[in-house]
C-alpha cells in the first residue's frame, strides 16, 4: 500500500516570537508604571531584580502556555 503520511506543519518562531512580543510588551510596560514610582532612587539593576521574576513567571506559567494552547493555529 502507498500512504503518503501527512506531516503536520512546524509552528512558526518567528510568529511564535511576534505572540511573545505581543504579551511581554505591555505586561513591562506594566511593570514599569507601578514598579518605577514604588523604587524611587533604586538602581537600575535592583529594579530590573524585581521586574525579571514578575515576567518569567508570567512566560513560563502564563503567556507561553496560552500562546502554545490557544492560539496554536496561527502559529
């Protein structure tokens, strides 16, 4: 018998990227407009220590998850 196995596309990275970008923009923007009047005179890197935990968390549990379950089809 012939059967040509039909292999399902790839998702796009690039598209994959585009979704990502489109999540973690606002969410540290965000991050910025609450953090920044909270830490006044805080170094940068201090406020970047407590920014970063906020968004990885928010990728790893959240945004990537969605973006892999939900919009799944446009990738």
């Amino acid at each position: 018998m012939n059967t040509v196995a039909s292999k399902a596309r790839a998702p796009s990275r690039l598209r994959f990227a585009g979704f990502v970008f489109l999540f973690v923009y606002p969410l540290v923007t965000l991050g910025l407009l609450v953090l920044l009047p909270l830490t006044p005179g805080w170094p940068i890197p201090a406020r970047t220590a407590v920014l970063v935990p906020i968004v990885v968390t928010a990728m790893v549990w959240g945004i990537i998850p969605f973006i892999q379950t939900r919009l799944r089809r446009w990738l």
